[in-house]
C-alpha cells in the first residue's frame, strides 16, 4: 500500500523540498501534498501495478474534464487551480482504499521585505514582513555575513520576525549582509541586505524635555533635555532646538551639544511650542524624530505691582481678586491657556484705563479747584475795588 506522488518536468513541487533536513518535519506528513497553483500535478498510485485503479475526490468518483485525466492509473491536473484542492483516494477494483492524501495549493512565499534599525552603536535589529501570498506556512531563516566574511545566525525571540546583530563591528568598512530566506513547501526567496552600522544608526528622540521661564527674564526660556535611554552614554549627541510661537508655524532653530539650552530672543507671555531632535555627535546616520513638543510662557512681572501706585486701594483689590481667579501661578509645568493670557491683558488695559482716567479726574479736579479760587481771588479783587470805589 505505498503510494507516491510524480512530480511534472514543467513545475511541480514536491511537498518534500525543503532548504535543511531540520527543516522537513516542519510541513505535516505524507497525508498533504502541496502543489503550485498554475502548474500540471500528477497524483500516482503506486501501489495499484496492473490494477484498476478508481480515484475519488472529496469521497465522491471523479469525473475526468479537459484538465482532469488519468494516465495509465494516475491522476493528472492540469493548471491547478484552487478549486482542485481536496482529498484525493485512490481505491481498487473493489473500491478498497488504496491511497489517501490532502492536497493544498498555494505560491512559493515571496520576497521578504526587509529592514534594518539601529538606535546605538551596540545593536542592529532587523525586521522583515510576514509573506501574506497563498496559505502555505512559512518559515523564516535568518543569517548574517560579517564583515570579515563570517556567517552566523541572525538570533531572534523564538519566531518572531526580528533579529538582532550585538556588538557589531564598529569600524568595518564593508557592510554586514543579512539574508533573510521565507521557505515554504513549495519554494524559498531570498532577500540579501547591506548594512553598514555608520549609515543606519537613528537615535531615539531625546526625552525629559522641560521649558521654564527665566525669572526676571521676559525673552528668555530654558530648555533641558536628556539622552535618550537606548544610546547609552559612551558616544556623544549632538542636537537641534526648535521653538515658535504655539499658535504659528515658524519654527526657529538653535543647534547645540549641550543637553541645556536658554532661549533668548522670546516674546514675552507669549506661549512656546519646543521640540528637540538627535544625531550622532559626528553626523553618523540619521537625524532623531522629534521628541514630543512642550509648552512654556516666558517669564513676566505681575501687573498687580506696577499698578498699585497708580490706582486706589479698592480697584487694586479688584484687580487682585480678578487676576487671582483667571491667573493660575505660573510654574515650570503649568501653562495658562492663550484665554488665561488674553482674559490678563483685558484686566491689565482696563486697569491702565482705570488709572488714567482716575489721573485725568483729580487733575481736572484740582485745575477746577485752582480756577475757582484764581476766580474767587478775582472776585475779591473786585470787590475790594468796588468797596475803594
Ligand atoms: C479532508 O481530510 C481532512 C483530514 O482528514 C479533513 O479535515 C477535511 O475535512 C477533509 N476535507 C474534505 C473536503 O473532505
Ligand atoms: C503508460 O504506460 C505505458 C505502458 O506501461 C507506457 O508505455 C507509457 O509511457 C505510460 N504513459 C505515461 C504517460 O506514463
Ligand atoms: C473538496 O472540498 C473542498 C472543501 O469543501 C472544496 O474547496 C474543493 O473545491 C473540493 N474539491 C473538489 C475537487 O471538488
Ligand atoms: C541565504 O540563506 C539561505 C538559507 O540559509 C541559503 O540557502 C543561501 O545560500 C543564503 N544566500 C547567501 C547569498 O548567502
Ligand atoms: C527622566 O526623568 C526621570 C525623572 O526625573 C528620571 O528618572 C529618568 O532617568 C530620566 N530619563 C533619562 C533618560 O534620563
Ligand atoms: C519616527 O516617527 C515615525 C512616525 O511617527 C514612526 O513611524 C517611526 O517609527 C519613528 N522612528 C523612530 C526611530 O522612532
């Protein structure tokens, strides 16, 4: 009862080929046979010899079709295409089962897609896209070349579809080759990719940003940030500030390699979007993405103080009371809203219109008054004159 399956010069695959023998336990045993979909597949029983042989699909006789035939006791499928797959018997005269087997149609996997990641000098990892094509399980084998021309496995988390390079060469002038090969039953692609460690490495954004206000200082901010957590601290970075006003889209730069920076050219209570970027202190690889943006108000004098002399006491706790309840103190990490501002200056202007307008009516209080008494004096003036008269 040994049966076997024949494989057609013009493109059958037999379920057997595969890249390693550790590899051949992998796809199932003799009961499925895998065929490449558009090829002619002959299913051969072997065991019939001179016998009649009868085959059935799916438990029901075959009928035989234009890309259906048998061939001196063997199946023939021409142009497999999906709707041939089943379980296919063969069975002998006396309809006795002779030979059982799956078969399942599908594509050689395609071509990895593959790419390359460094964050640090200390690790390259590689990342390749599951092969989506027909429903063949696929495997991945994952190796490396060095630069010196050695082949190592590219080890990974048990089959996860990354694999990682430690400690490569940090100086080597000729790239490490990664191959990475999709195997499934019926074929195997190959995608070779080189990576030299100086081209590809891409910090993480740097973390920790705080902006704070430079107290006295209405133009100034201070940023501070730190290394990202996965560069390690053996190389330097270099990085590029970035500041606008919140509600534009100008962004002006500052370049620096120190992890503190002070702004200075600020408006003053105005709101401050930052962001910062990261590169290899000697310009290997790529440019950081931006970290996420922080917000800041640059420092300003209290407006209740500049007041005070100017207004009376009751307007000066009016003032007091109203910016108190619109104002929040401000500190590093609190941002008042752009309405906190403008709700702010309204009370500054009407406090500023207050005053003046209190200014303007003592002045012309007291000018009244003079004039009164330069107009009294003049009546007495009169009068005396009158009296003489
Ligand atoms: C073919 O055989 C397999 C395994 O015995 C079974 O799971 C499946 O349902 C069968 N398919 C058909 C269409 O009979
Ligand atoms: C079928 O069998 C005959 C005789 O056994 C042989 O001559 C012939 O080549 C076979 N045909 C095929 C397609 O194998
Ligand atoms: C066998 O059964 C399967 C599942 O129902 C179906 O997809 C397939 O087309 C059938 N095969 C044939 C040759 O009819
Ligand atoms: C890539 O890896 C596959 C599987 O290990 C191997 O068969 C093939 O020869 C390798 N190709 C190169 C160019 O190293
Ligand atoms: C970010 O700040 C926190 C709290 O201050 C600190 O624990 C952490 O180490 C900092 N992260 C980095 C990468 O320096
Ligand atoms: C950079 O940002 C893009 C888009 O948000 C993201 O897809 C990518 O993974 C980021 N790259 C790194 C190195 O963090």
């Amino acid at each position: 009862m040994i049966a076997f399956i024949s494989c057609l010069c013009h493109g059958i695959v037999l379920a057997s080929i595969l890249l390693t023998p550790a590899g051949a336990g992998i796809f199932g045993g003799t009961d499925v046979l895998y065929g490449r979909i558009g090829t002619d597949i002959t299913l051969k029983c072997k065991a019939a010899n001179n016998r009649i042989i009868q085959w059935k699909v799916n438990g029901t006789f075959v009928t035989l079709s234009n890309n259906l035939k048998e061939q001196n006791g063997s199946l023939v499928l021409l142009m497999a295409d999906l709707s041939m797959e089943g379980n296919y018997s063969c069975h002998d005269e006396t309809t006795r089962l002779l030979y059982l087997t799956q078969l399942k149609l599908g594509y050689p996997p395609s071509k990895p897609l593959v790419h390359c990641v460094a964050s640090n000098f200390y690790r390259i990892s590689c990342m390749w896209e599951n092969s989506q094509e027909g429903s063949f399980p696929v495997r991945y084998i994952a190796t490396y070349r060095t630069p010196s021309s050695n082949i190592f496995n590219c080890p990974r988390d048990s089959l996860s579809n990354i694999c990682q390079i430690d400690n490569p060469q940090m100086f080597a002038s000729l790239p490490y080759v990664i191959n990475i090969t999709a195997v499934n039953p019926i074929g195997h692609r190959t995608t070779l990719l080189d990576v030299m460690l100086f081209d590809i490495v891409q910090p993480d954004p740097p973390v920790n940003i705080t902006a704070e206000p430079v107290f006295g200082s209405p133009r100034r901010i201070r940023v501070q940030w730190d290394y990202p957590l996965s560069w390690g601290s053996q190389f330097k970075l270099k990085f590029v500030l970035e500041y606008k006003l919140q509600k534009y889209n100008f962004w002006s730069r500052l370049d620096t390699k120190m992890t503190t920076e002070i702004i200075t050219d600020a408006i003053a209570a105005q709101l401050y979007a930052i962001r910062v970027k990261t590169k290899d202190f000697f310009d290997n690889g790529k440019w950081s993405n931006w970290s996420s943006e922080v917000f800041v108000t640059p420092w300003r004098e209290t407006t209740t103080e500049s007041i005070q002399s100017t207004v009376t006491t009751q307007m000066m706790d009016f003032v007091q009371t109203l910016s108190q309840s619109t104002t929040p103190t401000l500190s590093p990490n609190v941002i008042p809203s752009s309405s906190d501002v403008l709700d702010r200056n309204i009370v500054i202007l009407i406090s500023i219109a207050t005053s003046i307008g209190i200014c303007i009516a003592a002045t012309t209080f007291v000018l009244w008054i003079r004039s009164r008494r330069q107009e009294s004096d003049k009546n007495d003036i009169l009068t005396k004159k009158a009296l003489t008269l």
